[in-house]
C-alpha cells in the first residue's frame, strides 16, 4: 500500500518535470559531476527552470560543487523542500543529510534504493523544465533505482575522457542504459585537449579522435568536446561554478553549445 502510494507520488512529481535526464559514466573521475552541473548552470543562463538531483548517495560531490555544503533539507507538510542556488537551482543530495563532508555514508544497495525513492517521491521540485541527475560512475544500484523509479526518463548524456580505457567502459555505460530502454542522448568527451596557458599550443593528452570512434561504433551523437582547463579543477575546489565565472571560456562555450544538441 505505501509502495503504492510512493510510486503515485513519484508521478505526480516527475510529471511537473518536462526533461529528466541523467549523466552516466563508465567509470569515475572523467568529470561527470562537473559536467552533471555546468549543464544544469547552462539550462540556467539560457532560462530555463532546473534542479540538480545528486544521485551519488556514497560519492557526492554536488554540494561541494555549488558551494552548498551547509546546506541541509528542510521536512514541511507538502515535502522536502531542496537546497537552492542563488540562481535558482534546486538541488538534492544525499551531502545534505550528513554532518560533515567527511562523514562517509556507509549504506549497501537496498537503502540507497529507498533514499532515491524517498528523493524522487518527497523533494519539492515544483514544476521544472530540465531535472539534471548526477549518477555514481557505472552500473551499479543507483542508475538501476532510477532507471526504474523514474517512468519516463527523456535519456542519458555519458561522459568519457579520449583515453582508450574510458573509451573501453563507456561501451559498457552506452549497452546499460539501452538495456534499460533509456534513450541516449549522446556522449560528452570531455578533458578533450589542452590548450597551453603560455605558449597556446594545444596537446592532446589523452589521445584524439575518441570520441568520434565511439560516437561511431555504438551509433550515438557526440553532444561535444570540452577541452581540459586547470580553471575547471580549480573552480571545483573553490564552489565557484566554472562558466559563471569564466563565460567566454572555450569550455563554457562547449556547454552552451551542448545544451542546444539535448
Ligand atoms: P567524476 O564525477 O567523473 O568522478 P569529477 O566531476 O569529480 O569526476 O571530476 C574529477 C576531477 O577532474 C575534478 O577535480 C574536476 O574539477 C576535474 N575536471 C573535470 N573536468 C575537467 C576539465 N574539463 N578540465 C579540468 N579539470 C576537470
């Protein structure tokens, strides 16, 4: 009866929410959650209503991200009512039920598949044009839980760097979402060049072409290329949200770019 109940409440709410789309990688630490909130900030400066579900239950980075650490989840009648940005982001994650950042959640696969259930069916989205979710690195309990929680997902961006290990499990990624009957919008290369900050020539560190081959191979689009920028890392660490604060950067120009392709 309760499930029942869940489960209504999640279509009620996913139903205010015209796009609901996740971010996947095959494997972590290639800027998925980078990537999961400069398109959220994207969809923001172009107008549009978001909110930013951090699906990571044991690895999120959201809050730090954004510079909402501190931030907690407040219970009211109608739900849980989201952190939010000062431009209007609506954000959830599981950093905001902890004491502190360095507080590990030490949860297996059934309690993090009721946190997801009790995010999707309680947090107070309202109505939204993009819901953004960030997911942990592969295939694990929490890409199923949402996968499955979620009745009309509109796809999945996947995240890769151009090394051929990443181009390896991001095949994996691309073949889980279609397992799923998840759409795939498309695959982000990302850390895609460098650019020298002092003599301008651009190196490709990981390799080039990757993501050409793989968009190929699995007949997928390739939404873009974001170039690395030690800028990136750097405005991660201080919660500043890179393309707000360097807007005529060739990366910030890639996420307007890729925005305009989902
Ligand atoms: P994931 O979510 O895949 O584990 P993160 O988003 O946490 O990866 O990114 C891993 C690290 O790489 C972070 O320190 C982040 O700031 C950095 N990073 C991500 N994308 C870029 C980029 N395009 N240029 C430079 N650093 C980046």
């Amino acid at each position: 009866d309760d499930i029942i109940k869940q489960r209504d409440k999640i279509k009620e709410r996913m139903s205010r929410i015209k796009n609901k789309i996740v971010v996947m990688s095959g494997k972590g630490g290639v800027g998925k959650s980078t990537v999961a909130v400069n398109l959220a900030l994207s969809f923001n400066l172009k107008g549009y209503k978001v909110g930013l579900l951090d699906a990571d239950i044991t690895g999120y980075s959201v809050p730090k991200l954004l510079n909402l650490s501190s931030e907690k989840l407040y219970n009211t009648d109608e739900g849980i009512l989201p952190a939010e940005t000062t431009m209007g982001i609506k954000v959830a994650s599981a950093g905001f039920l902890t004491e502190s950042e360095e507080t590990p959640i030490i949860w297996r696969g059934p309690l993090k598949a009721s946190l997801i259930k009790e995010f999707l069916s309680s947090i107070i989205w309202g109505d939204l044009d993009y819901l953004i979710i960030d997911l942990p690195p592969g295939t694990g309990d929490e890409p199923l839980s949402i996968a499955q929680d979620i009745p009309d997902i509109s796809g999945a961006v996947i995240v890769t760097i151009p090394s051929d290990l990443s181009q390896r499990v991001v095949r994996r990624a691309v073949n889980f979402a279609r397992l799923l009957n998840m759409r795939i919008i498309g695959i982000i290369e990302n850390m895609s060049g460098f650019v020298c900050p002092h003599c301008g020539a651009r190196v490709d560190i990981f390799n080039s072409g990757g993501g050409e081959k793989i968009a190929k191979d699995l007949n997928v689009p390739l939404l873009g290329k974001i170039p690395l920028d030690p800028r990136v890392a750097e405005s991660g660490d201080n919660g500043i949200p890179f393309i707000l604060a360097h807007k005529d950067s060739e990366v910030s120009k890639s996420f307007m770019e890729i925005v305009e392709k989902i």
